[in-house]
C-alpha cells in the first residue's frame, strides 16, 4: 500500500491516479520518471515534497499497470477522503483524469478541465496533466503536456501566496519580562 509522501501537514496537496512499479518498490509516490519530472517542476516554483503532499486516489498497484477500475476507485475513496479531511489543504493539484474527476465529480476531461480552477471543500482545485503524460510527450490544445503543468504550477505557487496573504499576522513574541515584575501580581 502507497500511502502519502511529504509533509502531510502542507497546505498545497498532489493527487494522482494510483501507483507505479516504482513506487509500488518502494512505498512512496512520485518515485519513478513522472515524479522526477514533478520534483523538477515543483523546484521551478519554489517547491519541494518537503512542502507538499502527495497520495493518490488508489493506494494499490492496479495489475499490470492499467487504469483503476471504478471499484477500485470506491474501495479507496475512504481513504482518500481521510486524508483529505485530515490535511485540509488550502490547494489541490489533481494529476489526470482519475485525480480530477474524483474531486470535481465530473465526468470532465483533463484537456477540458486544466486551465479551470475549481472548489472542493473550502480548498482552490487546480488539475493539470499528469507527469507521465508530459513524458509520453504529444501536444494538447496547441500546449505541451509539460510547460502546460509548469503553467498550472504557477497557478498553484500564486494561489498559495494569496492564502497566505488572507491569514491573520501571528502575533508578535511577548515580552520576556514577567508579570511579577511589572507588578501585575
């Protein structure tokens, strides 16, 4: 079982579609060519797995490598959907059509809904293409697979920034000296 990798505590969460030989080795998503093709993306906008979180909608290698099954889709999504009450992120980045059409609830294709930012539980759904489809190459609507997802990830980078611009100001440090000595007590 592939659970998550990163920081489950991040504010911007990756979901994919399920599982690879690689990360099915190794326990941990995004390990194989498509997650070094994310990792490097990611590093262009000032991001990292150290700032992210990354699962997907599958937990299992499907066998063969093939699309998850509609039942299998079900049977995981407890799962993911603990996780994403868990970590409430402020950003979802969907990976592909099993990502994005598990969160919007459409029958939407990712071609289609790329470029669209949607809402999902107080949280900016922003779907891109998947890394192994940039890697298989090919051009969507005049764009490449790729410099479409880097686009995306812009979007994502100045989505965070606009959170983190709405939240509060933490409160300055206080004073260290004590309520005993300003006679408060």
């Amino acid at each position: 079982m592939v659970w998550a990798a990163g920081n489950l505590d991040a504010d911007v969460m990756f979901i994919g579609e399920g599982p690879g030989f690689h990360e099915d080795q190794q326990g941990v998503p995004f390990v194989g060519a498509a997650g070094q093709l994310l990792d490097r993306l990611l590093g262009e906008v000032g991001l990292d797995r150290s700032t992210i979180a990354i699962v997907n909608v599958v937990k299992c290698r499907p066998p063969g490598n093939r699309d998850p099954l509609p039942d299998e889709i079900e049977a995981c999504r407890p799962y993911l959907e603990a996780q994403l009450e868990y970590m409430r992120p402020e950003v979802i980045v969907t990976l592909g059509n099993f990502a994005t059409r598990f969160i919007i609830r459409q029958q939407i294709g990712i071609t289609k809904a790329r470029g669209q930012r949607f809402a999902y539980r107080g949280a900016t759904v922003i779907p891109t293409f998947h890394p192994a489809a940039a890697l298989r190459g090919g051009r969507f609507g005049g764009i490449s697979p790729i410099d479409a997802i880097r686009q995306d990830l812009f979007v994502v980078r100045s989505c965070l920034d606009e959170a983190y611009a709405r939240r509060p100001a933490a409160p300055a440090p206080a004073d260290e000296t004590s309520s005993e000595q300003l006679g408060l007590f």
